[in-house]
C-alpha cells in the first residue's frame, strides 16, 4: 500500500482509480480473500475506493538438466521442453504490481461528493 501511495505521490494525483495486481498461481493468495481486505487496506489513503484488478500470472520454471525455461501449471512443475522434473521455480508465487491507474487533475470533484 505504501508503494502506491508513493508512486501516486510522485505523479501529484488526486485519486487512485485502479490498482491492477499480478496474482503468481503458486502465490497462495486467494483473490476472494484479498479483494475482501482491500478496503479495509486502503482506508484513509490515497488509494481508497480505488478498483482493485486482479490478473492470474502464470507459474514459470527453469529447467536444471536443459535450462530452458517454461510456463507450467502449479501441481504439474516439469519441464516443458524434456519432460524433466529437475526444474525451479523462477515466478509464480508472488504478488506484482502490474499497473496504477491515476487521477492527475487538479480540479477533479469526486463524484459522491463527500467533503473533506
Ligand atoms: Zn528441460
């Protein structure tokens, strides 16, 4: 949240509209449960009532016996080049920031109109 508000900061906006996250398959993260904490979040920040976006990444492996890389399905980790099991993960279990959608206008209202 912090990062947000930094970066909302730094481009003198307003408003937060949107936040887009990239939600990694292996990241253990339930979309339900984090657009569930979101408000509770954001409240009092910049980014309060801002829409919250969630993007599914795909996992992404590296294999260790030909080095290639390939996306894979979070129980099924193997190579998908050689079939082999010796692989590591390199994404997939991490929460990103995709994408912060700003408010920059200086005379923006908004349109609850709730006074501050
Ligand atoms: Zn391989």
């Amino acid at each position: 949240m912090s990062q947000i508000e930094t970066i909302a900061r730094d481009n003198h906006a307003s408003q937060v509209v949107s936040i887009t996250l990239g939600m990694g398959q292996l990241s253990g993260v339930e979309e339900r449960l984090l657009k569930h904490a979101y408000p509770v979040a954001s409240a009092g920040t910049i980014a309060e009532g801002a829409q919250l976006i969630i993007r599914s990444t795909p996992a992404c492996v590296r294999c260790t016996t030909c080095g290639k890389e390939s996306t894979v399905t979070p129980n099924h980790l193997v190579c998908g080049h050689c079939n082999d099991w010796h692989t590591e993960l390199i994404s997939g279990d991490e929460l990103l920031l995709i994408q912060v959608e700003l408010d920059t206008q200086d005379d923006f209202e908004p349109a609850t109109g709730v006074m501050h």
